[in-house]
C-alpha cells in the first residue's frame, strides 16, 4: 500500500493575496509575518515559513461533508508558496518532528478511527489506519494547536486537488 499526500491547491488562495488588511479582515482572514523559521505552517507548500515570509491566516474548511464531522479551522498559506508535486510514501517537511492527530474517515466523510502520534510515528499511523478497508481518507492535524495539516490518501484514489 501506498500513500499519498498533496497541499492544497494555490489558486483556492491567490485572491487573498491581492486585499488590503481592511478587506482581509472583512473576509475574516489575517496577513501576518513568520516571525520564526518554525510556526507557520503553509498548507499549500507544506512546508514551515522562513522568518520574515509573508503569510495569510484564514479559516479553511478541511472536511466539507454534511454531517456532524464537518470541520473548519485557521491554516496559514505562504503568499511566495510553490505548489509542489505530491510526496508518495513519504511525509512531507511540514509533517516532520510534530505531534499529529490522524483521523480516518470513511467514503461518507463518517469518522472510523483516530490515532494521536508523536513526531516520527506519523508513518506508522497511516500505515495501520489504511489497515482498515473502510478508511478512504486520513486527515493530519496538528496534535497541539489542532489546526489541520494535510489530507492522505491512498495512492491512486484521486487527490481531490
């Protein structure tokens, strides 16, 4: 079994990046300025912004289903960020060195099983959690802030970005 693992699509935030900080915050987002090279996970590139970067801070709805897991929390997207290509069997920088909660959902976005892993037993997680047939899906969030990570998916399931 393999997974995958992709950041959110750039063009979903490219509009943020042109607003002043009155209409920012009539969108009910943020510009702030990394002020460590730890901190300010971008969920675009997924990777950590570098001191002095630039970034938004927004609410982003990470599992839009219509049932009582709907989720929705803040993420930050670095406004330089690159798309990168997905990572396939391996965590992404983002990823790497945190406490994670990995929550797998079944086709109908329904919660199947959770795992709470500290930093490098992301990997282990995912591999028992896609043990089981009913989880299409897992959703990394930060163990911590809770704030959500990164989507995983088996292989050749079809990212939905």
């Amino acid at each position: 079994m393999t997974y995958r693992i992709a950041g959110l699509p750039r063009e979903a935030f490219e509009h943020y990046f042109a607003l002043n900080s009155r209409e920012l915050e009539g969108a009910g987002a943020r510009r702030v300025i990394a002020d460590a090279d730890r901190g300010f996970p971008c969920r675009v590139s997924l990777e950590d912004a570098r001191q002095g970067e630039s970034l938004i801070l927004l609410n982003f709805t990470s599992h839009d289903v219509p049932n009582p897991f709907r989720t929705a929390y803040a993420i930050y997207v670095r406004e330089q960020a690159v798309q990168p290509r997905p990572w396939i069997d391996r965590l992404p920088p983002v990823l790497a060195g945190r406490s994670l909660s990995l929550r797998g959902f079944d086709v109908q976005g329904m919660l199947i099983d959770a795992r709470l892993t500290a930093p490098g037993e992301a990997e282990e997680g995912i591999f028992d959690l896609f043990g089981n047939a009913r989880i299409s899906c897992i959703h990394a969030h930060n163990a911590a802030y809770g704030c959500f990570a990164a989507r995983i998916e088996r292989d050749g399931d079809g990212m939905w970005n």
